[in-house]
C-alpha cells in the first residue's frame, strides 16, 4: 500500500542518515535477486535504486547509492550475463557479483551455481559462507575452499564474528578471518 512504501522510505532514509553520520559516503543496495521469498527483479534494481536515490538527494542526505544485488543461489544459475551484468560492480572486465550463501548448507550443487556465474565471465563474492549450516563439521568449508582457489572470495557478516548468529557462525567467522579466506 501506499503507507507501508512511505514507511519504507522513511527507513531507508533514516538510514542513509546513519550511514552518512557514520562516514559512509557511497553505499551498494544488494536486494535479494532470484530468492522465492522476496519479489524482486534483477531488471528492476537499477530503476528502484534511481528512486531512491531521487529521495535522498531531495532529502539532502550526501549518500550515493549503486545498484546492485545478492544473486539467491535457486535464481542465480538461471540469469543470463546480460542480467549478472545489471548488477555486478567492478571495471569492464573484471566484474564481480554477490552470491547468497544456502542457510541450509553449501553443497556440490552451490558450488556449481558459483561455477556457472564465472563461466558467464562474473567473479563471486560469497556472502556470509559462515552462516551455512555445517559449515565447519559437515563438509561445507570443503566446498567453499574449492571455490577459493578458483578466485572466489568469502564476505563474513560483522554481526556472526559477534555471535549474533550462534557459535557455529561465530567459530566459522573467526576460523575465516584467522586464515585470511575472508573479509
């Protein structure tokens, strides 16, 4: 309705006011693409960030916004490179794009999906791998090791090297960023 996009606004808003008041000065949107419980189209990103970004300026707040997103890995394999390219970052020839990490664990058939992605031409940033389950004890981080050394590179979450996820997050994250195989 009407009132919750106002009220959406008003957060992203307050927000951009946060960051801005953090020092951020420029900020990615990374909504969830090909995920089955967020309706979100790739061919929309870059109009719906224009939008936003329409606000802030009207609304004096000093953030520019880039478009872009976190590739869900049930849509991922299915978007042409036309589609990786409305929301990769990066110079002409050295793109990259997100990659949401499966909660429920990574297995053979997510490292494929991060396989299909860099045969498209597109590196991959994985988001949070130490949110997976079993990352650590089930074989997981075997799997996210192959693609490590195929050029691939792990974003761990702030709030898992604090715990807010549980231990096997927090054991995960910390092992990651001890090892240098994370940011």
């Amino acid at each position: 309705t009407d009132a919750e996009g106002r009220l959406i606004l008003c957060d992203a808003l307050t927000y951009a006011e946060r960051m801005v008041a953090a020092g951020i000065n420029t900020a990615t949107v990374t909504p969830h693409i090909g995920a089955p419980y967020f309706d979100v189209a790739v061919g929309e990103v870059r109009g719906r960030t224009q939008e936003l970004q329409s606000a802030l300026d009207q609304a004096a707040i000093p953030l520019r916004l880039i478009p872009g997103g976190e590739l869900h890995p049930d849509g991922a394999a299915s978007l042409a490179p036309a589609e990786l390219e409305l929301v990769a970052q990066g110079p002409p020839g050295r793109r990259w794009v997100l990659a949401e990490v499966p909660f429920k664990g990574v297995d053979a058939e997510f490292v494929s999906v991060i396989r299909s992605i860099g045969a498209r031409g597109f590196g991959a940033v994985i988001g949070h791998p130490e949110r997976a389950r079993g990352v650590i004890h089930d074989g997981g981080m075997r799997h996210l090791l192959s693609l490590l050394r195929e050029g691939a590179v792990f974003q761990v979450n702030t709030g898992s090297l604090l715990g807010h996820h549980g231990p096997e997050a927090q054991e995960a994250a910390r092992r990651m960023i001890r090892s240098r195989s994370a940011y």
